[in-house]
C-alpha cells in the first residue's frame, strides 16, 4: 500500500515491470555473476517464481519465536513467503504451523499479531479447527431438523483440515515448510552459520522487548544483498564509521554457508577507533565524522556477554530471516516478500531473561541504532528504496557486482561482494536461470 | 489508555489553564519540528527525562522497546545532532497536529502552576509527511502521553510517550514526533 505513495513512475508503470510476452525465456547475462539484471527485482513472474520455488520450495521459513508462545493455546499470526500461516501451541507443548485459510470458503480467519485460544474458529461460518488445525466442528453439518440440508453423507472432517506445514524448532526459534522432506534444521543451515547463531540463541531464554514493522519498498532480495554487502556498512553508515563498530581496516569477516545461500556478516569493535584507523582509510569514508561527539555514548557501550570474537553479527538465513547481534541490541527480522516490488519487515527485539533492569535499559537505549527509525536501519531502508527506484524507472538493465573479483562466498576483507556472487550463484540454480 | 496516565479527579478552573499552556507547549514544540529546527528539539526537555516512540501494539502490551528511545538531554542532543548533520535519507517536510488535550492529573504546588509540579496529559497528533517527489500522506495517527514538570514557570518534557496506531511504518521514520 505504501509504495503506491511513488507518484512519478507508479508500480507497474514501465516496461520491466510487466509481463514478458508468451514463451519469454529470462537468461542471466553472459557476464555471469559479476552482472546482476535488473528483472530480478522488477518482473512479476520472476517473483511468482521464487514464491513457488524458494518459500513454498525446499526452504526453511522462520516463523515465530519460542518466546512469543510460550503456552498451550498461544498462537501468533505469521507468513511463509507472503503465505498467511498461525504459528500455535497445541496443549501438549508441540508447536504447530498451518495456513491461516479456512478449509471452506478461503477466509483468513486469524486476524490478531498473538494471542492464545482454545480453538480457532472462523468467523465466518463457525467451522472450527483445534490448536494442530484439525476440522473440529461444523454448524448444521446435518441440516436442519424437517428442512434437509447439511453435508453430503460421505463428508469428512479429516479431509478438510487446515493445510499443515513442517515444523521445526531449533533454540527457541520455529521454522516451517511447504516441503515434506526437508533436511534437518542443523545440517539447513551449515555449521558455519549455526556457530553465531548459537551464541544468540542456544541455552538462552528470550526476553521480548517489542515489536516495529514496516513497509520497505524494495525487493525482498536487496535485504539479504544488504547485509551479504560489508562494503556498504562502512561507507553509507556514518555510525559505524565514526564509532568504530565496523570499518575497513578492522577485524571484519563475511562468512557464507557452503552454499552461499546464508551469511553472517561480523565485526569486532576496535577499542579505539581514532588510533585504529589510518588517515588513507579515514579519507575513503565520506561518512567518517570526526567533528561528531556524542554527548551521552553509553548506548555504544559494548557489554562482553557472548563467548565470541565477534561484537557484531548479522545472520541472513535464507529465505526470510536476519538474526541480529549489533553489540548488545539483539532482535529477528522477518521478511514478508510482498511482490517484486515491496517487503514487509517484521521486527522482533529482545533481550534474554537474566537480563537485571540496568542490561534491559542498555539494550534499549542501543535499540535506537536499528530498526525504521535506528541510526543504521533507516539508511538501510532509504538506499533500498532508492536502489529499487532506479532499476524499477531506469531503461539500463544491469548492475556490477565486480568487487573482489569473481570469487563466491566468504572473505576477510569488506571491500568485497563475493557473497552477494554467491547467494546469486545458489538463487540461479533454485530459479532455473 | 496507557498505564500510569489514569484520569485523576483534578481541579476544574486549574485545568483550562493548564490545558491552554499544554496547547501552546504543542504549538511551539510543533513548530520548531516542522521548521527542522532540530537543535532546540532538547530545550523542551528536562534533564532527567525519557522520551519513546513506539508501536501502539507495544504499548497495550506493556512492551518496552522505542523505535525512538532517549534517556535524558544527552540522548536527545544526539539523536538531534545525528539527523541534521549525518544521517543519509530523502529530503521530506513534516507537519504536526496536535488535538483533544486533556489533563489527566495534577501534582504540587499551586494546583500545578507552582514549580517542581508534575502535570499529566494526553493529546492526539497526526504526523504528515511529504516527501518532495511524491504525495502529502498519514505518516503517523497517535497519541502523546506526557509528563510535564514546571521549572522557574515554563512546562518541560520529563517523560514523553508517542504512541502511534499507524503500526505498519510506510518505510521508516526520520524525524521526531
Ligand atoms: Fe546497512
């Protein structure tokens, strides 16, 4: 709704945007992937695409956190994809996901963000289901009394249940497919990056802090390159630069999965920026900011909590989940793809539950670093919204992604896009281009 | 309702004249937002002060997070500092209007005219931001929950809530509430 407000060039308005004529074959230019084209962001069936290959595909979506769950009958409403699912705790303890689509007419009977139930009822016609989404009951299903009517003689509940999902929870955190035959969560997503997310989330209880949402109008895919990009976080970010949280020239790593489909992008914090940081590197970043002093610079503060030589890492987990850890600010986000030209990001902030009031007040004072309003979160979502606005309005066709090569994967340096290559080399395969 | 901004039985002739005062607290607070003057933005504060802008889903569930969280002056220079100097965003105008203020409680001297009194309010606002290439829109629908104290005569901020129901951010938010 909101990238409607684009006046000049609505969505849908140029040529890339639309269908491509009966038979159009998209082929990934010859260059290979030090070239990106422009339709992966823009095309209508590309994304039809990748909601059917990638988050309804052999894919392992977050969903919900443990956390906001934590009792039989608790439920939230969540997305596989931009696929409308309930996330809910039966009376057993078990989690389970199923599509928020009543199995009769179609409606999307859950309408509140959390809550906890005994039964999900439908509003519409009272067909209700039980907490794993078995059809439970149907009104008149026998007709009435002298006026006939109800269901035919062979209808079966069984049939008629609310399509269920896999499930898998790892740590706290619940993940789903559309795919029966997913591999393990652990071996999903590789030993590499399941390393820093145990430091966040293994032997750890959530404490939820709160939630922020909002529209960015973006391709869902210029988030995870976002974070797959170390070479933006030191150059766009005048907070990281200034104060030392990442910057070229510092311990700095990019670590992919085998695959190239996940990363954890990960800094160590410099105990003092001014003498780490030569005069050459200071002069390359346009957003170093010597004059600016803080006047209260507890938030940066850096509280040595987790076993890790890491102060910041940010995890992309294919397909729609980044796991933060920027010093101590600990959050999730959730990425709805919302056609090719939007997303809606789903914030979840936390802290853990041996947190005492002072480490709870510390991470929220640090919170103002991310999310729609954070220091670095809102010129995360102007740069993408930018970024889509020229492939969406421009008639060029292609972006360089040129930087350290042609290499795939992880790398030591920043200045390097070797795992934007390598999530591309992973997509091109599952897409078939 | 947001918890500790419960109506309290307060004195009927105090009140229009500190409901006026707040109106007017809104008009000036206002207009140095909507003129971009941001360096005075930590002026309307005391100095031991919270100020949060959150999600009305977090508030109704006693949630704690800010999309925007300061404690104290210091935290507001900054974020004021960081935004007119070294923030990188689309240039936009913001205009705020600020309704339906009503007093909900009153502490200390003078029935609240006195200093060192902490005055209680609620008032609506809505947020409109244009951004310079595209249409005037609802940014924000919300509601301040405010504590004022009165210091040598003049109402400052000690704790300023912005509630806002538009939970679905078009994009993000740059500048104050
Ligand atoms: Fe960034």
């Amino acid at each position: 709704m909101f990238s409607a407000n684009t006046v000049i060039g609505q969505t849908g308005s140029f040529a890339k945007e639309k269908p491509r004529e009966e038979g159009h074959e998209f082929k990934w230019p010859a260059e290979g992937l030090t070239t990106v084209p422009d339709w992966i962001y823009t095309s209508p069936e590309i994304y039809e695409r990748e909601v059917e290959r990638i988050f309804h595909g052999r894919t392992w979506n977050f969903v919900a956190l443990e956390a906001e769950i934590p009792n039989p009958g608790d439920y939230k409403r969540s997305f596989v994809g931009p696929t409308p699912v309930v996330v809910s705790r039966n009376t057993d303890g078990t989690v389970h996901v199923f599509e928020n689509r009543c199995a009769h007419r179609g409606v999307e009977f859950c309408r509140q963000p959390l809550g906890n139930a005994k039964e999900f009822v439908c509003p519409y016609h009272s067909w209700s289901y039980d907490l794993v989404g078995n059809l439970q009951g149907i009104p008149f299903k026998r007709g009435v009394k002298g006026e006939g009517g109800g269901m035919p003689k062979d209808f079966k509940n069984a049939d008629h249940n609310l399509t269920k999902l896999k499930v898998t929870v790892l740590h706290g955190v619940v993940f789903a497919s559309f795919a029966e035959d997913m591999e393990p969560i652990e071996a999903y997503l590789s030993p590499e990056i399941l390393k820093d997310f145990n430091v966040v989330f293994k032997d750890r209880k959530l404490k939820i802090l709160g939630y922020y949402r909002n529209e960015l109008p973006g391709n869902w895919k210029l988030y995870h390159e976002n974070l797959k990009d170390p070479y933006h976080a030191t150059l766009l970010h005048s907070f990281l630069v200034t104060f030392g949280l990442m910057v070229a020239g510092s311990k700095n790593g990019m670590i992919a999965d085998p695959k190239g489909r996940h990363g954890t992008l990960a800094s160590a914090k410099p105990d003092n920026v001014a003498t780490a940081l030569d005069d050459e590197v200071k002069k390359e970043m346009r957003a170093y900011r010597e004059d600016f002093k803080l006047a209260d610079g507890r938030f940066l503060d850096y509280v040595r909590e987790f076993d890790s030589p890491w102060s910041v890492t940010m995890q992309t987990i294919w397909p729609n989940f980044i796991v933060q850890r920027e010093l101590n600010t600990l959050g999730i986000r959730h990425i709805v793809p919302n056609g090719p030209h939007s997303q809606i990001m789903l914030w979840t902030m936390f802290g853990y539950d041996t947190d005492d009031e002072e480490m709870t007040r510390h991470r929220l004072r640090q919170g103002n670093l991310m999310g729609p309003s954070g220091f670095l979160g809102l010129e995360d979502n102007e740069a993408i919204k930018f970024l889509q606005e020229g492939v969406r309005r421009s008639p060029s066709e292609r972006g360089v992604l040129k930087l350290g090569g042609t290499s795939t994967g992880s790398t030591n340096s920043v200045i390097d896009e070797a795992a934007i290559r390598g999530m591309y080399a992973y997509y091109r395969e599952e897409m078939g281009l | 309702m947001y918890a500790g901004y419960d109506m309290q039985a307060v004195d009927a002739k105090s009140v229009r004249e500190l409901r006026f005062e707040i109106e007017e607290f809104h008009t000036e607070y206002c207009n140095m937002l909507d003129r971009g003057a941001l360096d005075q933005w930590v002026d309307f504060f005391a100095e031991d002060s919270l100020y949060r802008i959150t999600a009305r889903e977090n508030a109704d569930a006693g949630l704690r997070v800010g999309l925007v969280y300061a404690e104290g002056r210091g935290m507001i220079r900054d974020r004021a500092f960081a935004i007119m100097h070294t923030q990188m965003f689309a240039p936009r105008y913001m205009q705020h209007f600020t309704s339906n203020v009503q007093v909900i409680s009153v502490e200390g001297p003078d029935l609240g005219l006195g200093d060192g009194s902490l005055i209680k309010a609620q008032s609506n606002y809505l947020l409109l931001q244009t951004l310079v290439d595209g249409p005037t829109t609802i940014h924000q629908s919300g509601r301040y929950y405010d504590t004022f104290v009165r210091e040598k005569g003049r109402l400052l901020i000690r704790e300023r809530q912005c509630i806002y129901d538009t939970v679905l951010i078009a994009n993000d938010l740059v500048y104050p509430v």
